[in-house]
C-alpha cells in the first residue's frame, strides 16, 4: 500500500467526502440489528484497524519530549482525549438508537460550546463577546430539543446525545492540547479502549443479520475509519474556518440519509432548534475568523 500523498490531494474534496462519511452514522446505525454497545465495539474494532493500515506505525500512550524524559503534561492530554472520544462514540451510538438521528446529530454538535467554555481553564486562550453570544445561542437550540423530546424521541436519548457533546468538546480540547505529541493516537487508542469495553455485550444477544454485518463494516471503515484519513488531509493545507464551515455538512446531511432510508422524518420544532444551533456556531466561527469587516466609507 502506498502512502497518501497528501499535497496532490484536494483538500476541500477531502473534507466534504469526510463530513459525508459522518454523515452516514445515523442511517447506518439504525439499519444493524443488535445491541448499541456491540455495535459500538465493533465498529471501532474495524475503525483501529483501518487507521493501523493508513498510518503504519506502532502508536505511543506515553509523549516524550525532545530530551527523551516522559511529558506529563502531553500524556495526560493523551489520555484525556482518549477517555472522553471513546466516550463520545458509545453515547452517540446509544442516543442514535433511542432518539431522533436529528437530535443525535445536532446535539452532539453543541461541542464548541464546551470548546469555548473549557479553553480559558485549558488551554489559556480568552473568550470574546461572541462567544458568549454563541453560548445563549446554543442553549436556545438546546431548550428546543430537549421540550420537544416529548414527542420527538426518547427524552433519555437526547440527554446521551447532549451528553455526546460534552465529551466530543472535551476531546477537542484535548486534542489541540497536544502540541508535541500525536493526537491522531489518541483516536486510535479510544477505538481499542472501546472494544475492550463492549467485549461483554457481544454475546448478550443474538448475533446480527448478514445485512447489519455489511452495515457494521460500512460504519467501521467508510463512517469512522476512511473519515480520520481524509480529515487529515484537508485540515493540513486549508483555512480553520472553511474546514468548520465544510464539515458542517455532517449534521445538515445526517437526517437527511436517515429520512431517505428510513422515513424518519424530524420535527418542526428540532429542525428550528438544529438551525438555530448551527448558525450561531457558524456565526462565531466567520466572525472570530475576521472575514466579518466594517464596509468602509
């Protein structure tokens, strides 16, 4: 296998086909029938070893710095970052199965808004007004979802999902924390963290269909494991904004799939919610960009 050869690589091709592979998540969750927590190790089962075959190399728990001593500091971020990502994926695996894949989707999208809340204490980066601005914003979204849970999904199912986010921010955090290290081994080590965990839900039920077999093999290596590869190829030769703005085409494509393969459709009131929600993210992100200006007179 040849490695990828990164700069010959269209770099917004790269994250649109990412964000797509997301997006499948939901729809392909929904067709395999068996038990989340199964599907959630296996899935990052055959996501490890994807990664393993891209990047060729034996990936390291422990960062150390140029003088070869242990960084406590890397390694602990290391170590966080996979905790929290293995985290994400049971809990929005979970919420896809027991609330809306709209809900599950949107919600766990609410991660800057913990970016935003964590990086200060973190990473000793301040906040500015919109960020706040953003805050009110996503919890307006948020009220939505959860009063219409009632009616739009189990009221459980969206507080995993919100939950979701939470730890998806945590991890972002603590991915851009390490400086020195690789991150990237931080999502490795969460997909064998969490097929370890799930190892005693495998045969608490009966083993799934042929058919959710090919639906577990399309989430490990086209939702999850392809996604890595080709996130890392954009996110080095494009701006930060356009790579937020292009894989926001996750949650706007996720009900999208779900509805054409499975005819479920989200409420009025969860789409205004989802609306509401990604605008002010995207909002936040042009404006801190600098691409927001005064016309001049």
């Amino acid at each position: 296998m040849k490695p990828i050869q990164i700069r010959r690589s269209n770099p917004t091709l790269a994250l649109l086909l990412c964000a797509l592979g997301w997006s499948t998540g939901g729809f392909l969750i929904k067709s395999i029938d068996w038990n989340p927590f199964a599907i959630a190790g296996i899935r990052s089962l055959i996501a490890a070893a994807t990664i393993l075959l891209v990047i060729r190399r034996v990936p390291s728990f422990v960062v150390r710095t140029p003088a070869g001593t242990v960084d406590r500091g890397q390694t602990a971020a290391c170590f966080i970052a996979t905790v929290a990502y293995s985290l994400t994926m049971i809990l929005f695996v979970l919420s896809n199965k027991m609330t809306t894949a709209a809900n599950a989707i949107l919600l766990q999208y609410t991660n800057p808004l913990y970016v935003i809340l964590l990086s200060p204490l973190v990473l000793g980066e301040k906040n500015k007004a919109i960020d706040y601005v953003t805050v009110a914003g996503v919890f307006a979204g948020m009220i939505l979802f959860l009063l219409e849970g009632i009616h739009g999904g189990a009221p459980l199912g969206n507080i995993l999902a919100a939950l979701s986010g939470v730890t998806f921010g945590v991890t972002t955090v603590f991915m851009r924390k390490q400086k020195d290290g690789h991150p990237s081994d931080s999502f490795l080590f969460a997909h064998l963290i969490t097929v370890i965990a799930m190892c005693p839900f495998y045969f608490i039920s009966p083993l799934p269909s042929l058919a959710s077999w090919g639906g577990l093999l399309a989430l490990g290596f086209f939702q999850v494991g392809l996604p890595s590869v080709l996130y890392s190829i954009g996110i080095v030769r494009i701006a930060a904004v356009s790579a937020v703005l292009l894989t926001m085409l996750e949650p706007l494509m996720n009900p999208v799939w779900v509805f054409l393969f499975h005819r479920e459709a989200p409420s009025a009131t969860s789409i205004a919610g989802g609306v509401i929600i990604l605008g002010f993210l995207v909002l936040r992100t042009v404006v801190k960009s600098g691409k927001v200006k005064t016309p001049k007179h």
